[in-house]
C-alpha cells in the first residue's frame, strides 16, 4: 500500500494551506483514508515521513478520532445515532431491530463484509429522529422499513 | 427533505430559497452590503465598538460577549492573526450550525470577513465537525465562490485587506467543540484542550493571536453591521439582545428548528411552537440548552430563555438545544445515556474527568438494573461535586451538571429505583 502520487499532490496543496505543515494531517488522513479505505502501518509510516514525524505520531491522532480506522473495514457504514435525542424517539429500538435484520451485533461487520451497522453519537440530526449516517449520507426521520430497505440496497 | 425553520427571523429568513446558498442569490437578499460598507467607512475599531454595544452573546454555549473577545485581541501586526469558525457542532441536541451552513453559507462568510476587517486577522480556520460532509460542501462551494467574485483573497472587494478561508474537516471527537482542543485537532493532533492561560487571543491557533467564535455567532454580525446597535437590540432581552435558533427535540409533535428571540418562554417554545407533547402525554421534563446543561422540571418551564434567567434556575442557555421528555420517561435511564457519552467522549487528560465520568456512568447503570443502593445517590453527588471546576477544560463540569440537575428534580426516580429494584417505567425508551 502506497500513497498515490494524485493523493501525494492533493496532500501538499493541503500542507500550503497551513502556517505549519502539520497543519494538514487530519486533510491528509482523510484523503489517504479515502484511497485506501483505512490507515495501515506503512501508510502511517509514509505519512510520518511527508510530515517529518515519527509513525506513533501519526498513528496516535489515528487512535483518537472515530472517523479513522486502523484495520480494513466492510464496503459500506451505517451508524444510527444513540444519543438522547434520538433514544427518546426509538433510535434504540430501531438499531436492535436492524442488528436483527441483519443477524449481527453493532459494530459487527457482516460476514460477507459487506456492512458494519454501528451506533454513533450525536449526529445533529437530533429534530430529524430517528436517524443513519450510511456512508457519510445523512438518512432522517426514519421508519424500521425505510431503514431496512437503505440497508439491503448497500451492495 | 428541505431543513428550514419553522419559525424564522433575520437569520433564516431566505432558508427556503435554494439560491440564497449561491453568491448571486445571496446578494440578491442584500448580502455583502454590510461588509461593501463597512470596508468602505467603518475603521476596525469601530466595528468592535459597535458589536460591543449591540450586546451580542457567543453563541456556541458560553454566552460571552462577541465585542470583548473581538477586542482581546493585539493590535499591530507583529505576529499574524488568525479567527476561528467552530462548526464542531456536537451538543447532543444542537443542530442550528449546520442548518446556516448549509443553507446559508455567504451570510456566514460575510460575518466571518467583518470579523477579520475588526480584527486584523490574516485567515480563517473553518472547523467543520467530520459527520457534517453536507454542510463543509456547502461552506467549500461558498468559499470558492467568494474567492472568484474577489470577496476572498489579496484585495477584498479591491480594498487594501487580504484575507484568506480554509476550511478544515475534523474527523469525529466530541471534545473537538472546545475551543482549544479544536486548536490542537487543527494543527493536526489530538484534540486534547489546552490550559488557559495563555488565551487564544495571545496564543492560539499555531501559536498565534486567534479568536474562536461560533457559525452562528458570525452570521448574527452582518445585520448588526447593516441595520445597527437598536435594531439588533429590540429583539431579544436587555442583557441577551437578538434572536436565536432554538432546536427542539424528543417528545413533541413538531421538533425541529424556531428562529425566535431570547427571552421566549421555554413552555412557549414547547407547547406553542413544539406543539407539544405527543396527545394523551403530559410532559416531565425539558432539557434547555443542549445535553450539558441541567434539566428544568415541568412546573419551571415559565422561564425566559436568556442566560439571566435560567441561572436562577440553576441552568443555562448552552447551544439553545431544547430536548421534552414526557411522562413515559424514565430520568435514570436518561442519565445512563447521557454519562454513557461524558464517559465515551473524555479526552482522558484529567483525573477528576477521565475517572469520573466512568463511575458516573458505572453507578447509575447499575441504578438502572435494580442493583443500586440508598447510598449510590450520596456516592454520584459526591463523584460530581469532585468533578466541578478541577480540570483543564469544561467538559468534566458538563458531565457532572446534567447528573446533578437530573437527581436535584427527579430524585425520585433514582429512589424508585433502589426501592423496588427495578426501573418502575416500563414505556421508556429501551437502553
């Protein structure tokens, strides 16, 4: 795994745009998490060297936010918001009722690795519930069948 | 489906015209006059005294005064300056930012640009919180547009002020909103928040003289710009003058969005525009300014919205998220969600947070299981006390509040709880 040179210009035009070139890792974590789907070590470690850091530095904001992963994840996420606002109208039962259409438990990948369904916490979405984020799309004011069909139309 | 407010004002009055997204459509409203004339004849100082007088509040939840953090900040130009949109909108119950990017943007940016004329800043950091791709596109297409027209970069509208706006997406991390781990995160690292002091005004975004203020904070400035201090001040409360977007969510009929001034009514906001709890429901309690700040019972609901008033009731404004539990509610099953989060989202910097908001968390699920004991209500108090005002940032402060205000109102519940050991609320929503 490598990083491309259209992402490595990509990354460089986010680095100018910061006083300190470090400025642009969380860009820069986001493109490569775009082209490769996660943050593998040796990406980490040529991602270090583009900012003169060291790997753990690179791994360690990988680490700390929800939205980088650090192993290879299913085709397609799809959070249901848990906070309270959703919670008070049914998002809790609507995720049980999904891990039950699916057979998994949240967090679980399918095993065909096709999906994971997971739980998130507030979305702002909190008028709109209850609601998903399925690959970075917003879905609201959900019923248990709308979310159901979304779910089977992931391929 | 099309996110409009169902009650607007001057900031969401174009929401439902698709083209007040774009420049042209924007300027067709009368957008960037206030900033063509402010350019034109309002020196930077001045336009930190007149934000001043208008007594506008920051309106990301602190509630500060927008013209004494303008002015904190150094004069000269030494060092570079730099402002910073927080658009990490994350309040469980907070959902107004994303609408005015989204439907909004130029109005944002036109506040953002009479921001830096008054404060001498270089550029703009936009920090759009990562789940919001919607609303960062919108705000990216505005600031391209902006820079075409010549609204952005070397020369602003052909006068003697560059300015540029970056817009940087943050990658989900709750602890993000505050102001200085928002710093941190955009200069690429954990956001941990910093101690204060030094302040942003001294020492902020990479090392620089920086003021955070939040998107809705900015779009308020524009109209004070245009139509002046008395205007801005004949809607809303002496000390908390203008409107606000109040979301409301959870157990009414018609949640969503209400641009109204401060100092409604909470149970205007409720009943009136809310329409109320779901029919045959009564409703139990009303948390009013996002997940952080302390619930208010059904019979306090006669309360102004304003941070003057909620204080006296031992709760505040925040991000004016509104968030009605009815009667079928179970208060400690409330309280598991809540110190759930505060303990998923603690940046783990501090003890007194990092320690407490799991025990918080631990007790009062063990409360909800029927397993708790008389003195388990002691133990949490006592766990919140030690919470308060000890740590690096608020966020410790903001996961004892909600605990506290849930057992000062609804001790009961707990009490049930221990009792009968059992939750004695079998329509509450399950965990």
């Amino acid at each position: 795994m490598v990083i491309s040179d259209e992402t490595r210009a990509r990354i460089d035009a986010e680095i100018a745009k910061y006083p300190r070139p470090r400025g642009g890792l969380l860009p820069a974590l986001h493109l490569v998490q775009a082209e490769h789907g996660f943050v593998s070590p040796e990406l980490a470690k040529e991602l270090a060297g583009i900012f003169e850091l060291k790997p753990v530095d690179v791994m360690e904001v990988v680490s700390f936010y929800n939205m980088f992963f650090d192993r290879p994840q299913p085709r397609h996420h799809a959070y249901v918001c848990t906070n309270l606002p959703c919670a008070l109208r049914g998002a809790r039962t609507l995720l049980r009722q999904l891990e039950s259409h699916l057979g998994v438990h949240s967090g679980e990948p399918t095993p065909d690795g096709r999906l994971v369904l997971g739980h998130e916490e507030c979305l702002g979405a909190c008028g709109y519930a209850p609601m998903m984020r399925v690959d970075g799309v917003y879905h609201e004011d959900l019923d248990l069948e709308q979310a159901k069909r979304i779910l089977d139309s992931l391929e | 489906m099309l996110k409009v407010p169902h009650t607007t004002g001057y900031l969401s009055e174009h929401f439902a015209d698709d083209a007040f997204g774009t420049l042209v459509g924007y300027e067709r409203r009368g957008g960037y006059a206030a900033l063509r004339k402010v350019l034109a004849e309002v020196p930077p100082a001045d336009v930190i005294e007149t934000v001043k007088a208008s007594g506008l509040q920051g309106r990301g939840g602190a509630g500060f005064s927008t013209g004494m953090k303008w002015s904190f900040m150094p004069k000269g130009d030494e060092k570079p300056k730099y402002l910073v949109c927080n658009a990490d909108e994350s309040e469980p119950g907070s959902f107004k930012d994303r609408i005015l990017m989204e439907r909004g943007p130029h109005q944002l940016l036109e506040g953002i640009l009479i921001a830096a004329w008054a404060t001498g800043a270089a550029k703009t950091f936009i920090y759009v919180r990562g789940e919001y791709k919607e609303p960062a596109d919108q705000v990216e297409r505005a600031v391209a547009e902006a820079y075409a027209k010549g609204y952005l970069g070397a020369r602003v509208m052909k006068r003697d002020f560059r300015h540029d706006v970056v817009v940087q997406r943050g990658a989900g991390a709750y602890i993000c909103g505050e102001e200085t781990g928002l710093l941190e995160s955009l200069e690429g690292k954990k956001g941990q928040p910093r101690k204060k002091q030094p302040f942003p005004a001294q020492y902020g975004a990479f090392g620089m003289p920086t003021t955070v203020n939040n998107v809705e904070t900015f779009c308020h400035v524009p109209h004070i710009l245009a139509r002046g201090v008395e205007w801005f001040r004949s809607s809303g409360t002496e000390k908390s003058p203008g409107n606000t977007i109040f979301g409301v969510s959870g157990h009414v009929q018609r949640p969503g969005l209400f641009e109204l001034p401060l100092g409604t009514r909470l149970d205007e906001i409720v009943f009136e525009h809310a329409g109320g709890p779901p029919p045959g429901r009564k409703v139990k309690g009303v948390i009013p300014g996002g997940m952080s700040m302390p619930i208010l019972p059904a019979h306090q609901l006669d309360v102004p919205m304003a941070n003057e008033f909620l204080r006296e009731r031992k709760t505040m404004l925040g991000t004016g998220g509104v968030m009605v539990m009815d009667d079928r509610t179970c208060m400690v099953r409330a309280a598991c969600v809540i110190s759930w989060f505060f303990r998923d989202e603690s940046c783990g910097q501090c003890t007194q947070c990092r320690e407490g908001t799991g025990w918080m968390n631990k007790i009062v699920e063990r409360i909800e299981r029927g397993a708790g004991e008389p003195r388990d209500l002691e133990i949490l108090l006592d766990v919140a006390a030690k919470m308060e005002g000890q740590t690096i940032c608020a966020f410790s402060d903001a996961a004892a509040w909600p605990i506290q205000g849930l057992l000062r109102h609804f001790r009961g519940d707990f009490e049930r709880h221990v009792a009968e050991r059992k939750c004695p609320f079998p329509e509450c929503f399950e965990l």
